[in-house]
C-alpha cells in the first residue's frame, strides 16, 4: 500500500477523559489515502522540545462521509500530552499508513482490546461487519471512567465489559470475562503485552486462530532503524513497524 507524508487539519478535539482524546483530522488536500485496519501513522509533534522523532499512533477509524481519520490519544509522556492539547484547526503532519494490519476473516470473530489497545479495534470492526462477519468486541479497563468509545463500539458488534474494580461489565480482567467460554472462529486482540499473552494462551487451549496487534517501542517506523525488532517463526527478526505490528501468535515466539 503507498505511504504518504501528508498534512491533516485537526477538525475536532473530543476530550474523552483526563487522560485520552479523539482527534479528528481531514487531509488538508482533501485526499484521504487507502488504509487498512491494524495499520498505524507516525505523527510528527511540533512545538514539544522532548520529542525529536515522530510518534506511532494506530489508525482509530476511518470516517468515509465526513473524510476523517481518527486517532485515539492516550496521555503517556510529553509527545502524546501536546497531541492530546492539539487546537482544532492545528496542523498535523504524518506518514501514513505503515505497516500491516488484521487478516479480514469471515465468521464469529471476537476483537479484544485493553486500554488504549482498543484504537485499532473500532475501525476492524466496523470492516468485519461490513463484510458479513459476526462481530462481538471484549472490552476491559481499569474502570468504567476508562472505557472509551462504547457507543461506537456498538454500531458494529455485540460489546462485553470487564473492569478491574467491577463498576460495569464483569469484574476482573478480559482473560477472565465469561464470554472467552463460547466458541470463535478468530479472535483479534490489542493491549498491554501480558494481556495479549494471557489472550494468545487461552486461544492456543482452545485451538481458536489469533493475531495480536504489538507495541515495541519504534523510531522511524519505516524499517529502516531496526529498534522494534521481534523474532519470528516464519522468518527470524522481523521489524515490527514493516512486517506487523499485527502478527498470527503462531509466528511469534512467544513462551506461553
Ligand atoms: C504500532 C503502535 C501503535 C500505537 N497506537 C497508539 C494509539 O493508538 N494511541 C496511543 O495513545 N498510543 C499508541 N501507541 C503508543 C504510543 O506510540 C506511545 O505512547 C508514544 O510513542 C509515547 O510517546 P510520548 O512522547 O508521549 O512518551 P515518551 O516520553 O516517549 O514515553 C513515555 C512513557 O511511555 C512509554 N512508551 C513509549 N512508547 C511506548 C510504546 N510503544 N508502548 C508502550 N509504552 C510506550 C515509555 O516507555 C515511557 O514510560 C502505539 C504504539 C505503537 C508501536
Ligand atoms: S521503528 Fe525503525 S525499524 Fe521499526
């Protein structure tokens, strides 16, 4: 898919909560590039001296009526904090779209997201249903203040909660919530990495097919700085930003 240095405009700035926000952003030629779910932009950050190298950011969804992008911002350190102060009107410059996304299945999938791990998710969602898949999204947050984007969520699939301290949905962690007892024909996952472990563990018991979608930290984004590196089965040390960060948890090595 062809990558582009492109400057958005932010259209809106939806502060969700203390810690994260939606931005939505219009490309400022008026042409949205092709984009498939799971893949990721690099978004350079004016104005933050802390911050030399762009930032990766997971493409939330794409709004084809209204030509929007949206990114799903969680305040981790001062890159992030200037993105989530970001004016409307202001400027963003990105390359975009990097990497390679989730397989588009059909059947009874389940997409499971933890934290900001839910970004990717909406936009895949919204896909699967569109190509006839039976959706159901397991969504878990520390609490009911940190679920973000549940009426979204809704619009393409059956929605199941877990909370940490049990102030909606199930109590515990998604690994726990009882809808992991029903049968899927893949599940989709994004999240904390002992998350995606714990996920990547139950469905290799229950022989169901399963990608996750890795975080390494990166710098260019494009390939070329190798700093993301994870092993593979299939083909050794892979760069995450080029050959993910969706990979089949068969290909990785992990111990689980
Ligand atoms: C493919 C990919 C997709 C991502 N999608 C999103 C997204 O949709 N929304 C979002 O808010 N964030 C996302 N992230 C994480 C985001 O890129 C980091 O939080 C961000 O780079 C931190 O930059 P900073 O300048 O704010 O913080 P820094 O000052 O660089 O770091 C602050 C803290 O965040 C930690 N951190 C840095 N990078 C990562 C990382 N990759 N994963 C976990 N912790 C990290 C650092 O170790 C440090 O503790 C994604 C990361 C990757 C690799
Ligand atoms: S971030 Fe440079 S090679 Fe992946």
């Amino acid at each position: 898919m062809k990558k582009y240095v492109k400057d958005f405009k932010v259209s809106d700035n939806v502060h969700l909560n203390e810690q994260y926000s939606l931005l939505k952003l219009k490309p400022v030629d008026g042409e949205m590039p092709d984009m498939h779910p799971g893949q990721f932009v690099q978004v350079y950050i004016d104005n933050s001296k802390n911050t030399y190298l762009r930032r990766p950011i997971s493409i939330n969804f794409l709004d084809k009526i209204n030509n929007e992008l949206w990114l799903l911002i969680r305040k981790a350190g001062d890159g992030t904090r200037h993105l989530i102060q970001t004016p409307c009107g202001s400027m963003l410059n990105m390359i975009i779209p990097l990497g390679k996304g989730f397989s588009l299945k059909n059947g009874n999938i389940l997409l499971i997201g933890g934290g900001v791990g839910v970004a990717p998710l909406l936009f895949l969602g919204k896909e699967l249903k569109e190509k006839g898949c039976n959706v159901s999204f397991l969504l878990g947050a520390r609490s009911k203040n940190d679920l973000l984007e549940i009426d979204e969520f809704k619009k393409y699939g059956q929605i199941y909660l877990s909370t940490e301290d049990g102030s909606v949905g199930e109590k515990g962690f998604v690994t726990q919530n009882s809808i992991l007892q029903s049968s899927f024909d893949m599940i989709q996952c994004c999240g904390p990495l002992p998350m995606m472990k714990a996920v990547a563990s139950i469905a290799r018991k229950k022989n169901i097919n399963c990608e996750v979608s890795l975080e390494n930290s990166m710098a260019c984004g494009v390939g070329a700085c190798l700093c993301c590196v994870e092993d593979t089965v299939s083909s050794g040390n892979v760069c995450v930003c080029k050959d993910g960060p969706v990979f089949n948890i068969n290909d990785l090595k992990w111990q689980i």
